[in-house]
C-alpha cells in the first residue's frame, strides 16, 4: 500500500501523497503516475527515505513465506511417509484411515 500510494498515488495514501509532492499552484489530482510534470523532485525524493524500508520488508518478507511454504510443504511430506500415508487424502475428503485403534477412545 505504501510503494503503491508513493509510485502510482493509489488509495489509501495516494491521494495524501500526490497533495504532498505537488507543486505549487499544480492540483494534485491531476499528477500522472511516473510522470515528472508537476512534482516537486526534492519532496520526491525525501519519500524514498520512506519507501525504501517498506520495499525491503516486503521482499525480505516475501522470502520468509516462501520459507514457511517450503518448511511446511516438507513437513506433510515427512509426516505421510513416518505415518504410512492417508494425511494428505484426509486434507482432501476429511477422512482419515487408521491402521489401528485411536489411543483416545
């Protein structure tokens, strides 16, 4: 949300953005996304102060779920081949085989 009211002056901030990097005398509604025309270059360029951190979070946190992704994938895998199967079908059809009696009952 923020690289996208920062770039392309998408709501929720892009509307506050665009009145931000205006020039004077310009009307914000009017600015063109990467379009130079209109824009204050030094306001625009104190907002990469603030649109750097949040490209970084998004990517390094785009590489974390990717991780959990792998980590889990890999978990059910491990699961189905240590229980003898049928977890990946329960996922499916919610029914799960048992090769012997539920120790709970």
């Amino acid at each position: 949300m923020i690289r996208a009211g920062t770039d392309i002056y998408y709501p929720p901030f892009g509307s506050m953005i665009s009145s931000y990097v205006a020039e004077e005398g310009v009307d914000p509604s009017t600015l063109i996304p990467y379009d130079k025309k209109g824009i204050n270059k030094e306001k625009m360029a104190s907002l990469k102060a603030f649109k750097s951190p949040a490209g970084a979070v998004h990517l390094y946190t785009a590489y974390l779920l990717m991780f959990l992704i792998i980590i889990h994938i890999s978990a059910v895998i491990f699961t189905e081949v240590k229980e003898g199967g049928s977890l990946i079908s329960a996922m499916f059809n919610g029914k799960k085989i048992l090769s012997e009696k539920p120790v709970d009952e």
